[in-house]
C-alpha cells in the first residue's frame, strides 16, 4: 500500500469518528499556544518597568499575569492530553478488535499458516506505533505548531533580525530527522520480526513445559530465550540510539544558534537597535521554541513508525476468505442426513501432491461409518471438508441430494458436531465449555448431558463442581475427563451429524466403556463418521471404508473387510496381537 493510501484508510476507519475529540484537544492546543507565547512576552514588560524603570505599578499585576498564563498553559495541557490518550485508546481498541475479529472469522486454511507469535507481535507492538501516529502525533502536530508559531511571532515582535538567524535552525533539524527516520522504518519493522519470534517461543514454553522438564533441557532453553531476548534488545536499543541521535544535534545547533544570538545582540544593543528588555523576552521565546521544534522534529520518525506498523496491519485486517457462500446459498434441509462424496480431490497447497484422490464414499443417513488406515492415509482430512474447515478442488460433497458448496455454511455446521483426539476446551468454568455448544442452555440441560457423558460423577468431585475453573486447554483434568467434556458439549448441541475423530484415544481402558456407552447415546440414530484408533470399537459399523494414499482402496463390513482387505486384515491383527 502507498503512503497516501494508508493515510487515508486510517483517516476514515479510525480517525474520522472522532473528530469532534480532536477538535475540543486543539482548541486546548491553542490555549497551550497562547499561555506559552504569553509567558514570552510578559518578559519584556516585566524586565522593562520593574527593573529598568524601578515603576511599582506593575509589580503585582505582571506576576499574577505570568501566574495565570502557566496555570492556563498547564491546565490546557492536561486537558488536550487526556483527550489524544482517551482517542488513542479508542482506537487502539478498534484496531486489536478487527484484527481479532479477522482472526476469528478467517478460514482455518489461512489460521494454519499464520505465525502466532507475529499475529501477537502485530496486535501489540505495531498497534502500539499506530496509536502513537494517531494520537500523539496528531496532538504533537497542532500544538506543537501553534506553539512555535505564537513564540516565533513575539520573537519577530522584539526584533526581526534575530528572528531570521533562529529560523535557520529549523530546517536543519528537519533534514536530520529525515535522515534518521529512514533507518527507524528499517529497525523498526526488524524489531517486530524479533518481538514475533520470542512470543511463539514464549507460547512454545508454556505448552512444552513437561517436556522440558522430562529431557532436562533447562539450560538448553535458558539459552534459546537468552538468544531470542538478545536479538531484541539489539533491534530495540538500534531505535532508541537512532531517536538519541537527534538529541546531539539538536543541542549542537541550539548552541550555535545561542552563541551567534548572543554575539549578534550584543553588537545591535550596543547600537541601540535592541533593548536588555526586548532581548530577555526574545531569548525565553526562543528558548521556550526549543521544545516544540525538538518534538516537530521527530515527527517524521513517528510517521515512518505509524506507517511501517499499519502497512503490516491493514492486510491482515482485510484478509478475506476464500470459504464462504455463494450467492445463491441456501439452507441445509436435514432429512435423513446422508452424506456422499463424489470423485473428490484435495490438496493443502494447490501446487503440492494430492491429499484425497478421486474418493468416493457413502455414509448412510442415521448410521455408523468407520474410516480405517495408517496415519496420514487421509482420514482426518476427509472429516475436515464436511464442515468446510477446507474445501476440496474438485468433487462434490452431497447431503440429504444437496452439495454442501451450495448450502449456507451456517446451516451446514449447525447440523455437525465434532469430537476429537485433540480435545479443545477453554479456560473458563467446567459449565462454560459445555455450555459453549448452546449458549442459552439450562442447567438443567447442562446437568443432563453431563451424566450422560459420565462427566457428573467428577465434577462433583471437584471444589466448585460446575464453576470448577479448570486451566488452560483443561490442564487441571486428565485426558478422559477432557474427552468427557467434549463428549457432554457435542451432545448438547444435538447435531443431525456427528465426526468422531479419534475420539476414545485418549481414554484409559476402565474409563472407556463408560465412554463408549456415552458415544452409544450422541449417536443413535444420528450420521456418524468415525476414525477409528482401536479398531475393536467399530466392528459393528454399517460400512468400514479403508484409506490408504488419500484413495479408498476397500469398503465393506468388518467380516467382509477381513476376508478380502489385506490391509484392513494387518491392522487389525497389528492390535488384537497387542
């Protein structure tokens, strides 16, 4: 995106709604502007009657003026402050909800070659700049502007001559800037690559902490953490020298500019072209304009910052999804909740081999159907499609006489519930994650799936029982509870259609009769699909298909399969030897 483009989508989706807030801090810019430039001139009059003059007039009236004119400054600018700091949060607030919004309703196609550690990088760090370039910026540029305009016009005011030599000043600081601010735009997005990794690495610990204690690998990962930690101390402390770097040049030229004032005031007091008075007062102004030329000049940095950051923000944003409906959707109609797929093709990448090739399968509406293989034959990605987590290349894929691609896809995954291998749950409260399938279910309903799935006789075992918070991904639980769990969710949404992935592997061999008697009750009379781990559990499938090299190589029933599927016939023998 260009520069301009940027600009002007930041401006419409996440400045233009408030303006009226921008408008009230530069009004108080204003005020900061004149109590500031007041402050400069009262210098004159101040100098000129009390200590030239000796006039006692004026004695209290001039201070209660300098008085008024700081308070009103600093009143002014806590107001034009909190104002930007309360925009800045709004939009910052904005920005991390559609980037989470994208996330959420992106494909899981795209979900599956994001870097999660960037996403989180991007949500903070270049959000963080953004905000900087919508809110600090934009108060930096208006009163820091109006500023230096007041203190340069009481400058001109005293005596123009000197005025002209101090504005010499400005346009060198802001060439050095420039310079720097082409290497902050460089640094800066380095940093967020480094920021990016060491949050994947973070998340990794978390999740691999068992692990790390089981190898003694501690001082291995000490290492990797001192490593990724370093790179971005490197990257940051590269910004922070570049924003120091202007602070030699900028004092070198104040005191060139100090000096030549000095020596060239000198020589026009001594001709009587300027007064002790006139020069005081010019010299605070000057002086005073030190700040707000010194933030003016950095904000090309913050600008390349803001821009570097949102041009990294703004795609993801607009990230679009290529699973979606069609114009011509229409809902799902369940009738007997058949499913069949026809000469079907798929592949994760287009380019890449083929993970289903030409599958034709059919799953008897109200039955039970097993697909059995090695790992990796295809069988989880063949439960992945009818829910449209992906979509095939070629094929079709037809419930109840309707292709699934010409349905609406919230008709489609309301009839399907899926209980998998890699049980997901949330951390919240043992109620909460089954309530998440039906979120105005009762407890009476929630009670009622909970002993049917067996999870009852735990859960009342524990502390709170159903307001048990129980961890992330339910580390306080043991796999079977957790299966359990996912078992109770998916029978509180009552789906016309049910995937069981692997959904028994989990489960110690006491629990899993009881597993299997709650598996008996989510699917009678339901369409069920299950990947099969033991295949002991399947044996009265209404149709076995065999998977092998993304292609269904057999089918039939179990008696049948052992007669004819050499394949089939090995993986069974494998696990019954066992």
């Amino acid at each position: 995106m260009k520069k301009i483009d940027i600009i002007k989508r930041l401006y419409k989706d996440y400045t233009k709604n408030f303006l009226n807030k921008i408008i009230l801090s530069v009004f108080f810019s204003i005020l900061v502007a004149g109590s500031t430039s007041a402050i400069a001139w009262l210098l004159d009059p101040a100098i000129k009657k009390l200590f030239i003059d000796k006039d006692q007039s004026l004695i209290i009236i001039i201070p209660v003026l300098i008085i008024i004119a700081f308070s009103t400054k600093g009143i002014s600018l806590y107001v034009a402050k909190a104002t930007m700091i309360s925009v800045g949060e709004e939009i910052k607030k904005k920005l991390q909800v559609d980037m989470v919004k994208t996330l959420i309703k992106n494909d899981t196609q795209i979900i599956d070659k994001k870097h999660s550690g960037k996403f989180i990088s991007n949500l903070t760090y270049d959000v963080d700049h953004i905000t900087n370039l919508l809110s600090h910026a934009i108060l930096t540029l208006f009163k820091d502007t109006l500023t230096l305009i007041g203190l340069l016009t009481v400058m001109f005011l005293q005596n123009w001559k000197l005025s002209l030599i101090s504005i010499i000043m400005l346009p060198l600081a802001s060439i050095a800037s420039k310079v720097l601010g082409k290497r902050v735009r460089k640094v800066t997005t380095e940093a967020q690559e480094k920021s990016g990794h060491l949050t994947t690495y973070l998340v990794e610990l978390f999740k691999n902490h068992k692990l790390i204690k089981i190898f003694q690998k501690e001082n291995f990962e000490n290492n990797r953490a001192d490593q990724y930690l370093t790179q971005l101390k490197d990257k940051n402390k590269k910004i922070q020298t570049i924003f120091v770097r202007l602070s030699p040049v900028m004092e070198t030229f104040t005191g060139f500019m100090i000096a030549i004032l000095i020596f060239y005031s000198g020589k026009l007091m001594i001709s009587g072209e300027v007064e002790i008075n006139n020069f005081f007062s010019f010299l605070a102004a000057m002086m005073l304009a030190y700040q707000p030329v010194r933030a003016l000049s950095t904000l090309t940095m913050i600008l390349s910052q803001g821009l570097s950051a949102a041009s990294r923000i703004l795609p993801i944003i607009d990230q679009k999804n290529d699973i979606k409906d069609s114009p011509t959707s229409k809902k799902l109609k369940i009738n007997e909740a058949e499913i069949e797929f026809k000469n079907l093709n798929f592949s994760y990448i287009v380019e890449e081999k083929k993970v289903l090739n030409l599958v034709n399968l059919k799953c008897a509406g109200g039955k039970m159907t097993s697909l059995v293989g090695h790992s990796g034959s295809g069988k989880s990605t063949i439960l992945n499609l009818i829910p449209r987590i992906y979509d095939a290349q070629e094929g079709d894929i037809i419930v109840d006489n309707q292709s699934i691609y010409n349905c609406t896809i919230n008709s489609l995954r309301n009839e399907i519930s899926m209980v998998s291998q890699e049980t997901t749950l949330f951390d919240d409260t043992i109620k909460n994650n089954i309530k998440y399938a039906k979120e105005d279910a009762s407890d009476n309903e929630i009670l009622e799936v909970a002993k049917l799935s067996y999870c009852y006789e735990f859960i009342e075992n524990l502390p709170n029982k159903f307001d048990t918070l129980i961890g992330e991904n339910g580390v306080r639980l043991s796999g079977g509870q957790k299966q359990r769990l996912s078992i109770a969710r998916a029978m509180l949404k009552k789906s016309s259609i049910i995937l069981l992935d692997e959904a028994t592997s989990s489960l110690d061999t006491d629990t899993e009769f009881k597993i299997q008697e709650a598996l008996r009750i989510l699917t009678e009379n339901k369409t069920t699909i299950v990947i099969a781990h033991r295949l002991s559990t399947i044996l009265n499938s209404n149709k076995i298909y065999v998977i092998d090299g993304g292609k269904v190589v057999d089918s039939g029933k179990h008696v049948d399969l052992m007669k004819k599927s050499e394949l089939y016939r090995s993986l069974y023998e494998k696990q019954i030897q066992k």
